[in-house]
C-alpha cells in the first residue's frame, strides 16, 4: 500500500465517521423547532435563526462527505500528506476496498453499540410515563434512535453496497 493509499483510506474512514457522528444534530434541531412551536408567534425571529443554523450545519456536512469521503485526492494534494516520507510504500497485502468493508462494519457497529441502549431507555421511558405519569410522552427520540439503529446495523451487514457506493462516486468525481 502507497502512502498517498493510506492517506485516502483515512481520509474517507474518517469522513464516514464524522458524517454518522454528526446525524445527532438533526433531532436535536428538530426538537428546538417544536420547542419554538408551542410558544407564541413572537418568536419567528428564533424560528428564522434556528432553519438559518440548521441549513448553515447541513451544507457543512455536504461539504465534508464530498471532500473527505468523494475527493479525498483533492485533500491529499493541497495538505501534501503523501510528501515528506522516506518510503514510498507500506507493505500491508490489504487492499483498500477491504479496509473500507472493516471500516464500515467497524462504524456500523459502533452506531448499533451507540444506538441500541438508548432506544431501550427511550422506550422503557416512553412506556413509563405513558402508564404511570399519563403524560403526552415523546416519540420521537424513540424514531431517531431505531432509525439509528436500523443504519447502524445495515452499515453492518450490507457493507459491500456501501463500498460500491464510494467507489461509483469516487470514479464518477475522476471522470
């Protein structure tokens, strides 16, 4: 494996990585929005500032999927990663697309890891305070974190489709 190999497989790991990570966001925006909505009219002001940051924090997401995960070179080239080692080449019998399947089943196992807990609670939470407290309990924690899971656990077993994904992605940028 070349260094600038190495380079590109970190470069897109981590792009997938921060790209997951980052899907917390999302309901958290959501729940500002319902927030704003059960007060009075006045506050269209935080409305129009919450759907600007929320707009603002997806395009930046966008932005780091395409540099980090499509066009990883562009990256490598501007920051001179490849530059500055004695050796050209790691001997590791690994190729890359390999690497990308552990990673991607490494991450999805994670997100399952992550997730899985938390829709119990959310669960176990929802049931609680609908007997006990009969209170309006909330949902949609329950469909963010089993949507969670759900990606977590394809990323899991359906690795190779996201691979070929990156790859069609990647050759079409080249292209």
């Amino acid at each position: 494996m070349t260094v600038r190999t190495f380079w590109t497989l970190f470069l897109k790991i981590l792009g997938i990585w921060l790209i997951l990570s980052g899907l917390t966001v999302i309901p958290q925006f959501i729940s500002a929005f319902t927030f704003f909505g059960n007060q009075h009219d006045d506050n269209i002001l935080g409305v129009i500032y919450i759907i600007v940051i929320l707009l603002l924090t997806v395009g930046l997401y966008f932005i780091v999927l395409k540099l980090f995960v499509f066009n990883s070179n562009w990256i490598i080239d501007k920051l001179n990663l490849d530059k500055g080692f004695q050796e050209e080449t790691i001997d590791l019998n690994i190729t890359l697309r390999t690497v990308l399947t552990i990673a991607t089943i490494v991450i999805g196992g994670l997100i399952l890891v992550d997730s899985l807990p938390m829709l119990c609670k959310q669960i176990f939470t929802f049931i609680q305070q609908k007997t006990v407290f009969r209170e309006d309990p909330q949902f949609s924690w329950i469909i963010f974190y089993s949507v969670k899971t759900l990606i977590g656990y394809l990323m899991m077993t359906n690795s190779k489709y996201v691979i070929d994904y990156i790859h069609k992605k990647t050759e079409n940028i080249k292209n």
